[in-house]
C-alpha cells in the first residue's frame, strides 16, 4: 500500500515536474517573476492539462503513436480557447506579459510525452490522483519561485509594497529566473538523494538484522 502511495504522490514530491523533469519551465523563467503572473499561469496549465490528458484518454490506444500525440495537441489545442477567453476577463493584465507562452501551455510535456509514458499505463483512478499532484507539483515550484522573486526583485508581495532593504532587480529578468530556478533544482535533488540514501540505509539496516 505505501508503494502504491508514493507513486502517486511522485508528482509533488520524488519527480517534481519542474524541479525533477525540468518540464514547462519556461513560462517560470520567462513569465514567473510576480504572483499574478503566476496565478494566471497556474489556472491556464491546470485547467489545460488536467482536461486535456483525461479527455485524451479516451483516443484508441491502437492508433500509431504520432497519430496519437497530434490528436492529445488537437485536444489541448480545443481546451486552450475558453480557458484563455476566461482569463482575459480574470487575469487581463498577465495576459499580455504572458504572451506566446499561454498557446505553449497547451502542448506541456505533461499532455504530449506523460501521457503515453506514465499516465495511460495506470488504472483511470489511479491515473487521476497521479495527474492531480504532478499538476500541483508544478503550481507549487511557480508559485514558490514567483513570490522569492516578485519579493527581492521589486521588493512587493502581490504588487502591495513591504519592508526590503535590498532589492535585486536582476531577479526579474529571463537570466535571473533561469539561475533562481537552477538554485531551487539543486537545493532540491541535494534533498531527495539525501533522502534516498537515509530510506536506503534503513532498508539496508533491516535486512542485515
């Protein structure tokens, strides 16, 4: 059962999309240097991609491979249209900032690579939940990131002015997403090879006893 449970919550944790992967991390370096920015882009990749995939799910698994992904970016292509005619009414001032990377959302890795990889090899049930906690594995790195950079780069927490003596205005630029982003991927794979080794110390530890 703990098994089963850990690989459902690979997403967040062991295989973070972003931070694991390195998948969709261009519209975190490009676009995810403010909270609003992020929270647009949250809505746009989790609406997009949780649909797209359950809805791609249903595509005859005997159809040849690159028929089968041309039809998932068809499909993500169809969802994309009301999500962002919803949110140029919710998120006006972050779609213009966003621009090109919004379309790219709808051809993520998540939708054209995991899908056949990962996703449509699980049981419908099963494949939701993963799905689920790799889409918030990615909301959690953007928004994790958009606030350290809104923070230090223009010294405000969702455009409201704070108390910071310093302010790198570098942080808001593409390079400085890029080697932010870089940091919290070292930071992170440092942790979980250290959490591996410990997990397999112990197990060690038990089968030698």
């Amino acid at each position: 059962m703990s098994s089963k449970k850990s690989h459902i919550f690979d997403g967040l944790l062991s295989d973070n999309t972003v931070l694991s992967s390195l998948m969709v991390i261009s519209p975190i370096i490009i676009c995810g240097e403010s909270l609003k920015n992020a929270v647009a882009i949250i809505y746009a990749f989790s609406i997009i991609t949780f649909f797209s995939v359950m809805l791609s799910s249903f595509v005859p698994k005997k159809l040849p491979y690159a028929v089968k992904i041309i039809i998932y970016a068809l499909i993500s292509s169809l969802v994309c249209v009301p999500v962002k005619l919803a949110a140029e009414n919710f998120y006006a001032e972050s779609i213009n900032r966003i621009g090109i990377y919004y379309p790219l959302l709808a051809v993520n890795s998540l939708i054209v690579v995991q899908t056949e990889a990962k996703f449509f090899c699980m049981k419908k049930l099963r494949m939701t939940a993963s799905l689920f906690f790799y889409i918030l594995g990615f909301d959690a790195v953007i928004l994790i990131t958009a606030f350290i950079r809104e923070l230090f780069a223009y010294g405000t927490i969702n455009s409201r002015m704070v108390d910071v003596n310093r302010t790198i205005g570098g942080l808001a630029e593409s390079f400085g997403g890029f080697i932010f982003l870089g940091i919290m991927c070292g930071i992170y794979r440092a942790i979980r090879s250290r959490i591996s080794h410990s997990s397999a110390k112990e197990d060690n530890d038990v089968s030698d006893n």
